[in-house]
C-alpha cells in the first residue's frame, strides 16, 4: 500500500534549508504519482502500465498483495491522493489551487482540494479538485509560491539537471525527463513561468471503460424463457391468480429461510400490475472463480467468458391493453444486501400505473444461493416451484451464505472488492438490453410484449451505482433515474456509519494491521483524517492516519473501473439523479462527486429529509430508502418520488416533473450540492 511507496519517495528531500525545493533525480524525493513509477506497455491504451516498488513480503504481505492488484492497471488514480513530500514544514496558509496545481490536455488546470499536511515526514498530501479524464498524462506543479514555515519562497527547480545527473544510461529516466520537459511550458496555463516552478512531475490516468465496452461489442442477446416450473410448467401468471408466492432463500450449503414476496406492494395502485412474470436468459460471465475480472491490455488485450450464467428475471406487466410495439420496459436494480425479491415489487406498481413494465434481475452475490426456489400458490390451492435465481455463494466455507457474499473478491484479491461484481452485473444488463431489442413473448402468443426500443433504467442505491456505470456504457437504454448513488464506494464505507465497520475489519485484518486506535466493538474507531472537500488543510498528527488514507487511496484507484463516478462523464442521455438531505447509508459528498463529474447538477432532484424531518419527526432519521418507504410517515415521499420516475420514463425523458410541486421537500433542480454530512443524530 501507499504508505510503503511514499516511504520511498520521501527517503530523499525536498527541502533544503533555507528553503529550497529540488527533485533528486531518482524515484525517491519525487512527488506522487509520477510516471517513474510505470513500465511501457504496447498493450494498453496509455502505452504503458504501473510497476510499483514492493515492501519486504515476509512482513507486510498484504501491501505486496495490493501492488500486485495496482500493478495491472495502465495508469494511475483519476482521482488522486496527490502526495508531494519536503524536508521541513511549510506554511499551509500559501497551499492553494493558484501555488499547486495540476494541467491537462489544452492547457485545462484543475486545482487542488482536501488538503493535509503529514508533519511526521513533512509531506503535504491534497486531491485533485475534479476528477481527472481517463488515460490522459497531466503535469503536477509546485510554484514558489508555497512558502516554508518562516515565509520564504522555496527556490527554484533544479530537476531539470537532477533527473538527469549521473543517470545518463538510464533510458527510463531519460525519456520521462524528456517528456517532463517537454510538459512544462503548459504550466504557463496556470500562470507559472520557469522560474516560478519549484517542481513538477508527470503521470498518466488509467483507462475506465475500455473493457467494459470490449465485453458490450462481444454480447450477442438471446431468448427468455419463461418455463421455470419444477416440471417444466409456464412462469406467467395473471395477478388476479395469484394468492401467495413463498421464497425459500437458501442462506446456506444446506439451511433455506422461508418468507412471502411482497404482492400488496403491487396494489398500490390498485388494477395497475396485471402479470407477474418469472424467466431466465443466458448471459456470459466474465469473472473467474475469485470473482475477478482476469486483466487484459486495455488496447489490444479480448476479455474472454470464464462460463455462462443462467439470469433469472422477475418480470411485472401493466394491466390493460397492450400498447403498439409493446410495453415500455423499465430495468429496476436493487440495492446493495436486498434482492429482486425486494425494492422493484415496490416501484412495479407506480411505473405499471403509467404504462410501464418492469424487470429485475439478482446483483452478482445477491438473492440467496442458487437452491432458493418460490413457490406459486393460486387461489385454487394450485401450485408452481421454481428457482428463485440467487447468485449468492459460499465464499469463505463457513457453511452459511450472506446477504452479499460473492459480490466481491477476497484474499490476495481483496484490493479489487467488489470492482468486478458491479462489472459483472452491469454485463448482465447490457445482455439484457440485447434481449429486450430481440423481441420478448411473455404470453407465448408469438409476438413481442415489450418494447424494443423504449428501454429505461431505474435503479435503488447499489442499484444507482452500477445503474450509473450501465448509463455510461449503453447507449439503447433512452432515459435513466439512478435513485441515492454514491462513488467511490470507499468513500461511501468510510463515511457512512452503516458500512464503517467494515473498513474497520478490513484494517484490523490486514498484515501488520492498519487499525490506529483501541479497537471499539464496533472497529469504527479507527482515525483516517481525511477532511472533507473545501475545508482548511488539515494537520494530521496521528499516528497511522496516513497509512490509512493510502490504503483508501489505492482501493479507490483499484476499483475505479465500477465507480460511477468515472462514468458519469460518459452518460449522454436525460437522466434525474435523486438524492436525499443527510443519507446515513450513501453519504451526501459521495453524490455530489457524482454530480460534478458528469455536470449533472442541472439533473439533481434533492428530497429535503431535513425539512420532512424537521415537519414530522416520524419521517426516519436516516433518508437513503425514501424512495420505498411506501408505508409510515415517509409514504408520500415515496410515491412523489416514484411519480417522479414513471412520469420522466412515460415521457421518453422528457418530463421532469417538481415530486411535490410548490411544496418544500422536493428540489428539481436542487441549488444545494452538500459537501457536508448534516447527518441527523
């Protein structure tokens, strides 16, 4: 992890007394990242791929484990944890996006933001201000105009001379200070001249969506069947049939947990859903047995299927007439520990009451194990059993099976968490797209139920995050409502109370354990010191704070290609990004990062829990399922909200409408980017 990199980067100084700041001429002592830390690679779309030194793997495996992990990519953070070591304090009053700051393609500048500085070993440490585009090179630049702690410029750069000094047979070296020379006239962008650089250095992004898009160009669609029966019986079944459907979700290799799907729930609007639907397609999987995505040349490299997955689909059909060209369809994705069991039986009935089917799908890891079955009780007494389609598994042999265990990878893996899930199920939906443009027979009367064209995503918290990688990545879905994402789901971990825990194993697990603090019984005691966006540099004088923060740093490098973030600046198509005042689960910084890296403000709508709150103090504290919280005081917020996605989806994304008009706990569009918590305690 970062912490050991950075120890050889600040093994040499930056700042020499009296104020000076020079770059070493070798690795050490140059600010991170720097390309000095990549090897060329022909099989990537940046040229080039990362080769980060190791820390002695006897006693630090799990750092080596994650340089392996890094060590794939063809570049680095598009959100970087920017480290730029010295050699005595400085003074953080000079720190600023006009003395450091960042230059892309064109001379675009990008400033810096989240600033701390590490005492320890005199090392500032900020993030870009935005997120960088991908497999671009940038040029970092440190201006004289940070100060040291007495007040004196720092001097001028001496690295043009000291990249090269007795290092001439290094062709490595020689070619980054080559480009690094050639880069730096573009730092008059930022309105520093030659003499005004104290240093710099240059690094290239990775690549996001390369292979995602490789796997799209390779789907081929297919057939849904909808003959799931135990004895080869249809799966459709007219609403008005149906007395009760059970779940047995396997919860184990051999343990089951009885329960009823939630059929009032399609009654919310009553006489809206008249078919409930249970069917299967192919889809190709592309992860291997440790839930990985095997790593490819994102240029010239082909992703090839390790197996293929039978997709089990829940499907809901308005009642009524169908529509010329069939009903529009619009996917619903669940949430992160829910299921297809859950969240789309509680939207079904508002998008049926406006013409619009709806269609589920389990995330990878989800719905139990592949045992579960339900059973389709009529109101004759009759009955059908199927599986019920659960994608979770076993992971860790302890004979029990999570509510999410299989969504990630573990082990020597771990870096990657749930990167290549998120991946996999949004692959899964691409191929469900194709089948849904191939014409869907839900009757078995020869002809196309729904739409093939008027395709719409809709999607609940996890549902939101991979909703918005499938928003970036397929262009045939016309219109979609990501409903409370957040990126990345680090971030998302760390500063949500529901998910702390579990950076707090993950730290106290790893070897030597990274844990800061007396553990408490919850392990979210642990101090990062990560200071939220805007904020005055921070002093970081806790011990361990920055290894933390590093570690955070390479997880969300390593899983940048399922961060919706770095794909919100791919998404063309209307869209309405629903967040709500104080999320506990998906906090509000993690949202607005989304809303800045796709311009999307323009797109927010902002439901006010805090006012909601504040009018009725039955309304729950914590807002993140307003969405579905179709019972209770919350219940008018929810159907405003699902209003909302069935009026924008029935207008082919062209309507978007206030959820509660005039009334004060809707914003559309919200003039309020939260970079704060406002947590409601």
């Amino acid at each position: 992890m970062r912490s050991l990199i950075l120890a050889a980067v600040v093994a040499l100084p930056l700042v020499f007394p009296g104020g000076a700041l020079a770059a070493t001429g070798t690795k050490a002592g140059q600010p991170f990242p720097t390309n000095l830390f990549t090897v060329p690679d022909a099989s990537q779309l940046t040229g080039l791929r990362v080769d980060l030194p190791k820390p002695d793997c006897a006693t630090h495996p799990s750092d080596c484990a994650d340089v392996d992990v890094l060590d794939t990519l063809d570049g680095f953070n598009i959100q970087p944890r920017i480290s730029i070591p010295f050699s005595a304090p400085i003074d953080l009053s000079t720190v600023s996006s006009s003395t450091i700051f960042l230059v892309g393609p064109g001379g675009d500048v990008v400033g810096i933001n989240q600033a701390e500085w590490e005492p320890l070993t005199n090392t500032l440490h900020v993030e870009s201000d935005e997120q960088l585009a991908q497999d671009t090179t940038y040029l970092l630049v440190v201006t004289r105009g940070v100060h040291d702690a007495s007040g004196q410029p720092l001097d001028a750069t001496t690295f043009r001379r000291d990249l090269d000094f007795g290092q001439t047979k290094d062709p490595t070296l020689k070619a980054y200070r080559k480009a690094l020379l050639d880069a730096l006239p573009t730092a008059m962008a930022g309105g520093a001249t030659p003499s005004q650089i104290a240093d710099a250095s240059l690094f290239t992004t990775q690549s996001i969506d390369a292979i995602s898009r490789k796997i799209r160009a390779q789907l081929q669609g297919g057939a849904v069947t909808f003959a799931l029966g135990a004895n080869g019986e249809r799966t459709v079944f007219p609403l008005s049939s149906v007395s009760t459907i059970q779940l047995q979700r396997q919860v184990g290799t051999a343990t089951f947990a009885p329960s009823f799907l939630p059929i009032p729930a399609l009654s919310i609007f009553p006489g809206s859903v008249g078919t409930i639907a249970f069917g299967s397609y192919a889809s190709p999987d592309y992860e291997n047995s440790a839930e990985v995505i095997p790593a490819v040349g994102t240029r010239t490299g082909t992703p090839v299927p390790q197996s293929t997955n039978r997709i089990q689909v829940t499907l809901f059909l308005p009642a009524g007439a169908k529509p010329a060209g069939g009903w529009p369809t619009a996917i619903f994705g669940h949430g992160f520990t829910d299921s297809k069991d859950g969240a789309p039986w509680v939207v079904a009935s508002s998008l049926a009451h406006a013409g619009i089917a709806t269609v589920a799908i389990n995330v990878v890891g989800h719905g139990g194990g592949s045992l579960g079955t339900y059973t389709v009780i009529s109101n004759s007494g009759a009955t059908v059993t199927l599986p019920s389609g659960g994608r979770g598994i076993d992971q860790d042999g302890n004979g029990t099976i999570e509510s999410t265990e299989g969504v990630s990878a573990v082990g020597t893996q771990s870096l990657i968490g749930n990167r290549d899930g998120l991946r996999q199920t949004t692959i899964d939906l691409m191929q469900l797209v194709k089948v849904l443009e191939g014409g869907v027979d839900v009757d078995g009367e020869g002809s196309a139920d729904l739409s093939t064209s008027r395709i719409y995503y809709a999607g609940q918290s996890f549902g939101g995050i991979y909703g918005l990688q499938l928003l970036g990545l397929e262009p045939d879905i016309r219109a979609g409502v990501p409903n409370v994402p957040g990126g990345p789901i680090i971030e998302i971990a760390r500063l949500s109370p529901s998910f702390r825990p579990l950076v707090g194993i993950s730290l106290i697990r790893r070897t030597p354990s990274l844990y800061n603090t007396v553990p408490n019984a919850t392990l979210t005691s642990f101090v990062e010191n990560i200071p939220l966006r805007n904020l005055p540099p921070l002093e970081d004088i806790v011990p361990g704070a920055s290894a933390i923060q590093a570690l955070i740093d390479n997880t969300e490098w390593a899983q940048q290609a399922a961060n919706p973030a770095a794909y919100a600046p791919f998404i063309t198509r209307p869209v309405i990004i629903q967040f709500a005042r104080g999320d506990k689960t998906v906090p509000n910084p993690t949202t607005t990062a989304i809303l800045r890296a796709g311009h999307l403000a323009a797109r927010a709508t902002l439901f006010r829990n805090d006012l909601a709150y504040a009018a009725n103090p039955a309304v729950s504290k914590n807002p993140h399922t307003f969405l579905t919280n179709v019972v209770g005081a919350g219940a008018p917020y929810a159907i405003a909200a699902q209003h909302q996605i069935a009026t924008f989806f029935a207008s082919d994304g062209a309507a978007t409408i206030d959820p509660d008009g005039p009334g004060p706990f809707f914003e559309t569009p919200t003039s309020l980017l939260p970079e704060d918590l406002a947590f409601i305690p």
